[in-house]
C-alpha cells in the first residue's frame, strides 16, 4: 500500500517539476535575450563596413553603423514607437489579429494617413494627439514622425488657421526642438528633416488669421507673435527672449520695422514672427556642417511691399576672436546664405543686422564661423606683405630678362634659370588673384566669380610647389649624368608639363568632383572647403609631399657632390647642381613651413599667432625668392655687374666721342698752330683720364669701339702731312 502511495506522488510530481524546468529554461531564455545589448554590431567590423541591428524591445525600426578605426559608430536610426494606433488618445480603430498580422480598417472605403484621421478627430484644436506626443520618448524614428505629421498639417490646412491651432501646432513642434533631442537629430536618414520643420512651421504660421487682438503663443523653445500693422503705425516691435537650453540664460532677439517700411502697407496687414532657440543647432546637426548659429533663428513673415527690417541678436558665445555674419535660410537650397542681410553693427555681445525678407527668405539668424579671424593685425600684414611680395617678384623677373644673356649659356644653367623664372611668375599670379578674391564679397553673392578666383589660386600656388619639384627633378638628373642624353627643347617641355600640367589636372578635379554638390568652396571666403568636402587636402597633400621628395633630393645631392673630384671633367654641372641645391635647400623649407602653419590655422582652433606667423610667412615668399632665388646667385651678381659697367662705358664713350667732334672742329680751323700735335695728345690723355677706369675692366666689344673711335678721329695735323705725301 505505502508503494501505491509513493508510485502515484512520482506520477503527479514528475510533469509538475517538468513543467518548471521548462519554465525556468523559458525565463533565462528570456533573460538572455532581453540582457542582449542593443545597438552593438556581431559581425567583424572592418574600415567603411556596414551594419543593421534592430531597434530594442517595443520599438519598431532599425539602427545602421559604419565601421571607422576599427569601431562601430551609429550612422541611422528609425527607432520609434509613435505609430497610428498610439498616437490619438482615444484611437477609434479596430485592430484584428489574422494570419497576415495586423490590419486597420479603411474608413469611408480609403485607406488613412494619420494626418486624415487628425483633421476627422479633432479638426477645431488639433488636440488629440498632444498627450501621446508629448509623453513619446524624442527618439530618431519618433521626431521623423512628428515632423512629417507637422509638414502634412502645413500641407492640408489651407485656411481656418487659428490660434487654437496654431496652439497646438506649437506644442507639437516644441516637443521635438528641445535642446534635449538635438543629438537625436545626427541618426536621422533624411538629412533634410531641419529644413523641412523649419518650413513646416513658417508655412503654417503664414495662414494664421489674427482678429483684432495680437497673439502671443509662448513655448519653451517656440515663441509665436503676431499682429496687425499699417500705414500708421509708427513702427514695429517683436522681442523675444529665449534658453537655449535648461542650464543657459536667456538669449534675446528683436524684430523692428521702421516707420518709414510701414508706409509701403497698402491697407491694414498681419505682421508674424517665430523665435527657435535651438533650431540653429538642430540643422547643424541634421545637416552635418560645422556652422554654428550663434543666436536665435528668427522667421518673419510680412506683407511683400516690406522689404527692409532691423533684427537684433544677442549672442549666444560671445567671442570677440570669433567673425559673426549676419544671413538668411535660403528655402531652395536649404543653406544659411549671406546675400540676404548685411552687417550693421557688431560687438561682442549682440550684432545688428538689416535684412531683406522674400519668399526665398524667411528666417534669418547670425552665424559665427569657427576658424575666421578678423584681427587688424592680420589685415595690415597680409597686405603690406603682399604688396611686398609682388614687388619682389617684379624685381625679380625683370633682372631675370636683363641676364637672361649672360647666365644661361649651358644648358643645365638654361634649365636652372626657366625653373627660377616660373616659380616668381606662378607666385605672382597666385598673389594677384589672392588680393582679387576679396572684393568678390563672398561665395554666396558671387559664386561664380568666386569659384574662378578660388580655381586660379589653386592652380597657381600648386604650379609654384611643382616647378620646386621640377628643379628637384633636375636635379636628380644631373646626378644620373644623363644632361646630354635629351634636347634642351625635350627638356623644356618636360619641365612645363610637370610644373604646369600637374596642377592643371588636380585643380580641375577637384573643382569638377566637388562644386556640383556646392563643397568646393568655404562658406566664408574663397578659398577650397574644409568642413564639408575636405577639398583643401587637394592643395596641401601635393604640396607637403613635394616638400618632403625636394628635402630628400637636397640629401642625396649632398652625400653624391661630395665625391666628385675637382678637377673631373663633370666638375662644371657639379658645381651647377650644388647652386641649384642650395636655392632649393632655402626655399623648400620656408614654403612647407608656411603651408604648415596654414594647416594648423585651419585644422584646429588655434591662436591668433599661429594665423599672424602663417601671414607673415605666407606674404613674403615673393621677397624670399628674390632674395635667396636671384641676388644671393654669384653668377647673377657678376652678370649685374657687367651690365652695369657696360652701361657706364657706353654712357662715358659718348662723352669721349662728343668731345672728340668738338676737339677735331676747333683744330680743323686752325691747321698753322704748331701746337696742335701736343694739344691733341693731351686732350686725349684728359680723356682718358675722364673715363674713369682702367682699360682691363672695359668688356671687349666695347674697347674694340673706343680704338676704332680713335682711328677714324686721328691727329688733323697727321692727316694733313699723309695728305702732302
């Protein structure tokens, strides 16, 4: 009996301690599951790979990351759990459950977007989705939803727009522009989601009817005013005054309208302006551009006869190293743009700006640009240095021309002196073109004329590193001894290829793979892009690389020259070589110096000194080349010399041969004086004497003048006696 017993309890108690072990198998399944980091990739993660991992438990949507250093970083997130069986607050759709998942019933036989159901729902206040808006996490894939149900509002409202509604409107926008989500802003796939908030909510507030009171809808990173004006007005006033986040003072922004503008108001019109705080940041981060908005984005929306406006920001950084440009968001393109406004007033907390609105421009901020610096300093260096370095090369290429004669008369020295020659000639057009970029104002006024400057400036500076390079390549082919295996004119016009064409064919690369997508130049100056494109790396890579072949090429000439012997019959192109190393010696330093220090300048937020030693370095290379490139030569020297002495003997031969006219007429006349032998005899001993030099430093062609000269004005009274003879 007690078996009996003992056999029943084993057959009960058995499934039921299955059953737990099942269960708890089940549970740490789960666990292991859940505990599962989220957004961490399993494959192995190699540079520029990418992934996809899904969102985490009650979220829908997936997150992407690319491999960089050996690192998985997030690129894209549409995490969300907004979706239109959440969003209202009191969801009248039917939900069934079927083998094909699940379904919503179309109403009125159409299928629904969420923005219908809203204009059904609650179509006088649009407040039946708030709640559950603004209890939703601001994750990516939430603030995509949020931001096409606030452009598909904008879109199917026409009319009617209250200020219920824009009420409403508001709060909704203010749950996604909180300083808190701008981070969320970088994962989102539509780079274009800034842009479209922004004119979401200007196209909404431009349908606003406002009745005879003002409105003033107040969020905290939304602030909506609103007015009727007219021709009577004395003027117009919106301030704002605004946190750019939780921890931040309040930052201040005005909109003013003279009274002068409001005369233009044909009948009483509706004046609207809206301040975002943190919108600036929110499109940098969307966009990915290293701009930084420094104040508030203020959109103003007036009667079109309106075109000229006053506004006021206050600084958020106040920075005085920091340049500050007033602009405006171009809707079209989707840029801040700084034809729109122009510079008033400016100091280091707050900077005036007068701006034009239109139908393109509508919202406009100020922008500080992060690596401009506007020191007087730097301006009274770079064009004083400038101004320096043209003359220089003036000088430099003009006593080029006088020699050219006397220092070219082998073929290494020919070379040598074509390769000095177009450096000065490169230099000094890249210079030119260098003082012509600033007076086209800026990319955005003069785009193309600011392109074709920035092209030249490219092109030139390149094509002064390359003909460094093609001297160093001359060099190397000395050492060979190979100078007489090709023609002076092959030579010639390898040299041009290399010093001309290398540039040529980079420059037009990069302006042709970057300008289509507006990342050739800088937002700022003409000048290649940095932050978008990386088009810079064009210029400095080929330079600096230059830079290190012609050191390189200076160490193999050193270790090779010194075995040469010095009565070998390669001594003359020895010594050749060695001038030419030299100049390169000098001249290679102080231009990878220069770019060096314009590295750091524009790389990292460096100090005013790195911008001032950059600008003295980068002003005076034309001086640098006369001075180390031309007039430390010995054989430029001497051929100077020469020509300066020829110049004194042929000025100083005129003076004999006038004299010697004026002599020979005096004693014509008197052919009886019986002196007239040692008269003449002395007068040209005075003459000589007058000439001042010895006859050993009188060049050939001119002495052999001078005796012809005193052949042909002989002693009259000789000439008389061979005569009677």
């Amino acid at each position: 009996m007690t078996h009996m017993i003992l056999l029943c309890c084993l057959v009960f108690l058995l499934p039921t301690e299955s059953c737990r072990t099942l269960c708890q198998a089940d549970s740490k399944s789960k666990e292991k599951v859940s505990a599962r980091p989220h957004g961490v990739c399993d494959g192995v993660c190699m540079d520029n790979s990418h992934c996809s991992q899904p969102c985490p438990p009650d979220t829908q949507g997936n997150m992407g990351f690319l491999c960089r250093e050996n690192k998985w970083h997030k690129i894209t997130d549409t995490c969300r759990t907004l979706n239109a069986f959440n969003i209202f607050e009191a969801d009248e759709y039917s939900v069934q459950s079927s083998g094909e998942g699940i379904k919503v019933h179309e109403y009125s036989g159409k299928s629904e977007t969420i923005t219908d159901r809203l204009m059904q729902k609650c179509p006088a206040d649009l407040s039946c989705v708030i709640r559950n808006i603004r209890q939703s996490p601001r994750i990516p894939g939430n603030i995509a939803v949020i931001v096409q149900l606030l452009h598909n509002i904008s879109t199917v409202l026409l009319t009617d727009v209250d200020e219920a509604k824009m009420q409403s409107y508001s709060t909704m926008a203010n749950h996604i522009l909180n300083s808190k989500s701008i981070s969320n802003w970088t994962f989102i796939p539509d780079r274009n989601s800034g842009c479209v908030l922004l004119q979401s909510v200007n196209s909404f507030a431009r349908k606003l009817f406002i009745k005879k009171h003002p409105i003033d809808i107040s969020d905290v990173f939304i602030h909506t005013m609103g007015t009727i004006i007219s021709e009577d007005d004395t003027g117009m006033n919106f301030t704002f005054s605004m946190r750019v986040n939780d921890s931040s003072n309040e930052v201040a922004g005005r909109v003013l309208i003279s009274r002068e503008e409001l005369q233009k108001v044909p009948s009483p019109s509706q004046a609207i302006s809206i301040a975002f705080p943190t919108l600036g940041a929110i499109l940098e981060a969307s966009l990915l551009e290293n701009i930084t908005v420094n104040g508030l984005v203020l959109s103003v929306l007036l009667p079109k006869e309106l075109r000229r406006i006053s506004l006021i920001f206050e600084k958020i950084s106040q920075s005085e190293e920091r340049r500050t440009q007033c602009v405006g968001w171009h809707s079209e393109d989707s840029r801040w743009d700084q034809q729109a406004c122009k510079m008033i007033q400016e100091n280091s907390q707050q900077a005036i700006c007068k701006c034009r609105p239109s139908e393109l421009f509508t919202s406009f901020s100020i922008l500080m640009s992060p690596h401009t610096l506007e020191s007087p300093v730097l301006i009274y260096i770079t064009y004083i240095g400038l101004g320096v370095s043209i003359c220089s090369l003036v000088l430099c290429l003009s006593i080029e021309a006088l020699v050219w004669g006397q220092v070219t008369k082998t073929e290494i020295s020919y070379l040598r002196h074509v390769c000095i020659a177009n450096v000065a000639a490169t230099l000094l057009m890249a210079d030119v073109w260098f003082i012509v970029a600033p007076f086209l104002s800026s990319p955005r006024t003069h785009h193309g004329g600011c392109v074709a400057a920035t092209f030249f400036i490219h092109f030139f500076y390149l094509a002064v590193f390359f003909w460094m390079l093609a001297k160093a390549l001359l060099i190397l082919y000395g050492i060979l001894i190979v100078f007489h295996t090709l023609s002076k004119s092959v030579m010639v016009a390898c040299l041009f290829s290399v010093g001309y064409g290398c540039p040529l064919v980079i420059a037009v690369i990069t302006v042709a793979a970057t300008e289509p997508g507006k990342g050739y130049l800088r937002a700022d100056a003409c000048w290649l892009n940095w932050d978008m494109t990386k088009a810079l790396l064009a210029f400095v890579v080929p330079a600096l690389a230059i830079v290190v072949v012609n050191l390189i090429t200076v160490t193999l000439v050193i270790v090779k020259t010194q075995r040469a012997a010095i009565g070998s019959s390669m001594f003359q192109e020895v010594r050749a070589i060695v001038r030419i190393s030299k100049n390169i010696a000098i001249l290679t330093p102080v231009l990878g110096l220069t770019w060096g220090f314009g590295i750091a300048t524009v790389v990292t937020h460096s100090s005013l000194a790195f911008h001032i030693i950059f600008s003295l370095l980068n002003a005076f290379q034309g001086f640098f080349i006369l001075v180390f490139g031309t007039i430390l030569d010995p054989k430029i020297r001497e051929a100077l010399k020469g020509r300066v002495n020829s110049a004194k003997w042929i000025s100083r031969v005129s003076e004999v041969k006038l004299s010697y006219s004026f002599l020979h007429l005096k004693v014509s006349q008197d052919n009886n004086n019986t002196g007239v032998s040692g008269i003449w005899r002395v007068a040209k001993t005075i003459t000589l004497t007058l000439c001042g030099m010895e006859f050993s430093e009188v060049p050939s062609e001119h002495l052999f003048e001078l005796f012809r000269f005193f052949l042909e004005y002989r002693d009259p009274v000789q000439k008389d006696e061979s005569r009677r003879k």
